[in-house]
C-alpha cells in the first residue's frame, strides 16, 4: 500500500487465518492522513490498537467513523475506553458520524472535557448488567452531546447464561424532572431494547426530544415481561406519549417482540388501540401475531409490527421465536377478519423461520403464506406422535401407503411459507423413522433447496435415499450437514452419499470412532471433486494411521481429478479443507489447505507474474513420528520457527529442514505484527521461487 496519503475510505474486517489483526498492522505501517470514511469490523480483542487510536486522534478529514463488534466476539476492555473517549473527544471539525457497536456502558460519560463539535449523527450499543444499564442511560449521551440531529441506541443486558430465564425486574431510575437534558435538535431517533422495559421509561427520553420527527422502536426480550411492559402494545398509550412530549411526530414504525404470562390477550382490542395512528399517518398499517409454545403452556409470544418497518436499513438480526402455527392468530390494522391475506408484506426482510410442526388439524387455506421471502426454514419435528416401535429396526421399518396426512402437512406447511422460495432446511427431528414421509414430501415441495441439515439416520432408509422422487433435489445439494444429537455416520453410509449428493461444496459429520472412517474419507477425496470443507466431529480421540497422511491426501485428489482441470487464466482455485475435531470442536484440529494462490500475490511483492502457486499447509495433533514423509517434499517446504519459542523449543528439532527462517520471538503462533509481515513476504517468495 504504497499510495495510504490517497485513500479516502477504508473498510476492514480485523480477521485473518492466523488470528493476526489487520487493522494494528495497517496502522503500524501506514498513514492514512487523508482518511475520510473508517469502519472497522470484528476488533481482534487482541489487537494493539495504540497507534490506530493516535492516528484516529490526528485525523482532521475523517467525516465518518464506525466499529461493528459481533455479539460472539469481544473487545479488549482497554481499547473500548480508550476508543470511545478518543472519538467522543475529538476536536475534528469535519467529524459527523459516529457508531460503536461493541459492549459498553458509557459510565464515564460525563468525565469527557469536551465533545466532537460537529456530530451529528450517533449510533451507540450501551450495554452492561442489569444495575447500570437501562433506558435510563440514554439521558447523559443526550446531556453531553448537544448537537445530535440523528439518534440510534440499542439497550442490551449482559446476563450470565444461567439466569436467561429469570424474570428481570424493571430498575427505576431517579430522575430529576426539572433537570431533564433537552436535545431540540434531535429529528430522528431510532431505540432498539434487547431487555425488559416499559412505556413509563420511553416516556422520560421523548420529553427530551421535543422536535422529533420520526421514531422507530424496537423490542426483543428473552424474558417474560412483567405487568407493566403490557403497556407497550397499548396503542392508546402511545397516542398519549405523543401528543403530550413530540407533537411534530410525523412517522412511527416499531416491531415488538414479548412472552407475556396468560391471560391471553384480545387481539381485536390491541388492533382497534392502534386506529389514531391508521388515520394520522398515510398507509399506516400494524399487524398483530400471537401464538403459544404449546397447548399446555401458560406462556404466549406477542408480536406486533408495522408495515414499514422492513424499509429500514440496519446491521441489527431479529430473531422470530419458534412458532406453533397450531396455535397461531394474526389481526390487522387493515382487516377486520381473521384471515390476514397480506400478512406477508409485514415481513418481506424476513429470512429464516423456526417453526414447530409436531402436530397439524386441517385450517382454512390462506390466499398468501404468512411469509413469503423465507429462504432459511427450521422444521421441528421433536415431538411428533410417531407409530415406530422403539424394539424394531431402524432401517427396515416400512412407511404406510397411505400418504394423505403427508401431504396435508405440506398444504399445512405452505399456509405459513412460499415453499419454493426455500434453500436451505434444517430438519430437527427424533430419531424416528415415521418422520420420513414428512421428510419426503417437504423436499419435494422445495425444489430449490441446495442446503441441506439432516439426522444421518434417515438417509440410511430407503424410502428416503432411494427414492426416485427425490434424487433430482439430492443431485443439486451444495451444503449437507449430518452432525445432529446422538446420530453418528458409518462409513458404509458414504458410497450412497456420493452417489446421491454428487454437488457437495460443503459436507459436516460425525462419527464414533475416526480410525474407521478412513476408508470413507477415500471414498470422499476420489469422487466429491468440488468438495472444499470437510468437517468431521468424533466421539473418540484419533489415533492417525499411516494410511491417512497428508500425501495420500494429495495423492488421491491429484489422482481422481488431477491439477490440469482448473481454469489458471481466469485465476480460480481448488481448495479442500479437513477439519477433524471432538464435539468440543475446539481442541486436536488437524488442518488441510491444498489449493492454487491467485495471481494478485505477485502484485505485493513487485515479481514477476505468477501463474500458479501451490500450497501445502497441515496442523497435526499427533505423537506419531511423520518425518519420514518430508523427504519427498524437502525443495518444498519452508521451516518457520521462533527462536526463543517455549512451547516448541527450536532445540528439540530434530530433523533440520533444507529451507528454515528463524526469527527473533517467543510468539509460538508468530502473530506480532512485525513477526507477521516478515513471514508472510519470506512465505510468498519461497511459494514463488519453488512454482
């Protein structure tokens, strides 16, 4: 990156193979003194951020400045502080935009001397445990940022997991009336809660925003809201909310999610609270869904949303709980009847649906599914009545003729999804061989499906693996996915799969024992030519033998398909990885990377082109002695090695390789930033000279 004083925007995923991140060794190298636009993506919580954070400091033209943390990742305690006082501090005057999604309080917010003058745009995730985070928190971001036009909060809980299901009691926060911080400027405000809370508390931050236009609310709790949540689908509550604290109001849309205790609510009266908002907004419209885990549960799922909800753009994942349609009903705003033709427009940015399948009565059939753009479907299937007895064979139970309850399923099934939309299904179901027709006929009712998760055990009958109905759908599978709960894969099973599912990318297993699957394995390696991922979970720890060495690997891949069949001119790349792991799926991980490198690695080095580059990369867990092997691929292997490494002594080496870069460090993994760019251009010159 030669040219860092052009680049005007930049946007970086802090993930790369070896752990490393991208972000400190760009900053360490580079400076960006003309940045305008940074977002950063997936912090590496390890990650020294020191000298971003200065640069960061420094930077007079940036305009826009973004980090985007996953829920599954965190972030280093000290570089959220440090981050969050840099950017709220800065004395930029071209700083606009601002948004911090990671895990953090804001407590410390009033000890900011200063903040960025012109910002006017925020977008923050507050998140802490339950005594220092709620709505409430809101109102010192308001006191000390005094120009803020556009407002996006999201409110979340940091809860241990086992107490996910205790009921969280509303924390009421003293608040001084006459001392509210009033923001007149703020126009937009959009609140997202992942927690408990309660019309009386939104109340609060709207009595500061008196020139609002436009609000957007979203809520999605775990919990089973206490009484006073109920207010929230209380239409009348919020007409009130409004005409008293934003009477500029001119757009609302929401989507709420609650699990409230019985009694049931009256559907027809939510709907009718909602009728101020059908007349004072144009196309105003809400739709209301209510269903029941089951029959027996004192439980009830809420949800509400209004029909331009799904036009907002935004990076935050709502999760639809399981439905019973069983148990399902839905009102609108727009109807009067119980049937809700237009459900589906309510819910057009809507992907994946779980739904509960375990029992089905004839209902009337809808004009339209109740969603439509699904293309990720959850079937569960867990407590489906099943006629098998448990004493008899698995594999040679025989399914009734009679088929008319199967295919009721799939009328029942598409009264709630567009079948044809679907590709991908994930069948969560016993081990029940009477769920086969149900299998069969949902497969057949999607003929798009290319991804695909199944108990292994159902591909082992024949109603379902020889089925001449369904090797069509088997042939254009990409993703199969056979690690389920209790459900192990014999290796007599694979010669069917590669027969039936000739398409497959992407394959996951599990198996008892690894010691004897490595005769599947060749089956796999010699006839699964675009298989790129390989996942394999075992019960037992492997004992590799001989046989399963990374050159038979090779070998057999070279031998089935050969190198010659990749298209080197457009730059594509065969690539296989095996990934061989406990359930854990964290611990002896052996790694397998075969494939080409694309012609731009010549372009960092200034070389000369390169037309193919091979790499043979592999991690094994094993005490068996593999040196052996290195003979016929001394020329071919460049030794890496730290020279003060602690968990592999360079003295314990006991075999020296023809071709071996020492370098000065203590770092096993060679993750420092120095360490890094140092191996990756002695890396990419040694694959270049051996091409």
């Amino acid at each position: 990156m030669h040219h860092s004083t052009s680049i005007l925007s930049l946007k970086c995923y802090d993930t790369i193979r070896d752990r490393s991140s991208i972000i400190s060794l760009l900053f360490q190298r580079h400076n960006f003194i003309n940045l305008q636009s940074c977002q950063f993506i997936s912090v590496n919580p390890s990650a020294e951020l020191d000298n971003v954070i200065k640069q960061v400091e420094s930077l007079n033209r940036l305009v826009s400045f973004s980090i985007i943390q996953p829920s599954t990742v965190n972030t280093n305690e000290k570089n959220q502080s440090d981050i969050t006082r840099t950017v709220f501090m800065s004395k930029s005057s071209s700083l606009r935009s601002v948004m911090l999604r990671y895990n953090y309080a804001y407590l410390d917010l009033s000890t900011y001397t200063s903040i960025a003058p012109n910002l006017i745009s925020l977008d923050l995730l507050i998140s802490g445990s339950p005594n220092t985070v709620s709505v409430y928190s809101i109102l010192p971001i308001l006191r000390v940022c005094h120009r803020i036009r556009y407002l996006h909060t999201i409110i979340k809980h940091e809860i241990p997991s086992e107490n996910n299901n205790v009921n969280i009691s509303i924390q009421e926060a003293f608040i001084n009336e006459n001392d509210l911080p009033i923001s007149p400027q703020v126009t937009s405000f959009d609140l997202s809660i992942f927690t408990t809370c309660d019309t009386r508390s939104i109340a609060y931050i709207l009595r500061c925003l008196p020139n609002l236009l436009h609000f957007k609310f979203f809520h999605e709790s775990p919990e089973v809201v206490c009484p006073s949540s109920y207010d929230l689908v209380n239409g009348y509550t919020w007409q009130y909310m409004f005409e008293m604290h934003v009477p500029f109001l001119s757009k609302f849309d929401f989507h709420i999610s609650i699990l409230k205790e019985h009694p049931n609510l009256d559907l027809d009266v939510v709907v009718n609270s909602f009728q101020y908002f059908v007349q004072k907004y144009p196309e105003w419209q809400m739709v209301i869904d209510r269903w029941g885990p089951d029959a027996k549960n004192p439980l009830e799922y809420v949800m509400l949303r209004t029909i331009g909800y799904h036009q907002y753009k935004r990076n935050l994942q709502i999760n639809i709980p399981l439905i019973n349609y069983e148990l399902f009903e839905t009102r609108s705003t727009r109807t009067t009847t119980t049937t809700t033709n237009d459900h589906y427009l309510y819910y057009s940015d809507i992907k994946i649906l779980k739904l509960n399948m375990t029992k089905i009565t004839p209902k009337t059939a809808r004009s339209f599914p109740l969603f439509q753009h699904i293309n990720s479907l959850v079937i569960d299937m867990r407590t489906k009545h099943s006629s098998w007895n448990k004493s008899l064979s698995f594999v040679n139970w025989v399914q009734s003729n009679d088929n008319d309850d199967e295919q009721q399923y799939v009328a029942y099934l598409s009264n709630i999804v567009h079948l044809p939309n679907v590709t991908k299904i994930n069948f969560e179901a016993n081990v029940d061989p009477s769920g086969s027709a149900d299998i069969k006929f949902i497969l057949q009712a999607c003929p798009n499906v290319i991804d695909l998760k199944i108990s292994p055990l159902y591909l082992y009958l024949a109603a379902i693996i020889d089925n001449p109905s369904l090797i069509s759908i088997f042939k254009q599978i990409k993703i199969l996915n056979l690690i389920t709960r209790h459900s192990n894969v014999c290796s007599d099973l694979v010669s069917n799969l590669v027969k039936r599912f000739p398409s497959l990318t992407h394959m996951e297993v599990r198996v008892a024992s690894f010691n004897y699957f490595e005769s599947a394995i060749d089956i796999l390696l010699s006839h699964q030519q675009n298989l790129s991922y390989l996942n394999i979970g075992h019960s037992t720890p492997a004992i590799f033998n001989q046989p399963f060495s990374r050159s038979h690997i090779i070998d057999k891949r070279c031998q089935a398909f050969g190198f010659n069949t990749i298209d080197e001119h457009k730059g594509n790349f065969k690539l296989l990885w095996i990934l061989i792991s406990p359930p854990t799926y964290a611990t002896n991980m052996w790694m397998f990377n075969m494939g080409r490198i694309q012609k731009k690695i010549s372009r960092i080095l200034n070389s000369k082109p390169i037309d193919v580059c091979k790499s043979y990369r592999a991690r094994l867990c094993s005490q068996e002695d593999f040196s052996f092997k290195l003979n016929d691929y001394e020329n071919h292997i460049l030794h890496i090695h730290g020279n003060q490494d602690f968990v592999v002594p360079i003295e314990s080496i006991k075999r020296p390789l023809k071709h071996t870069l020492i370098v000065n460090t203590n770092d096993h993994d060679l993750e420092e930033p120095d360490i890094l760019q140092e191996r990756t251009i002695k890396a990419v010159e040694f694959i270049c000279r051996n091409e």
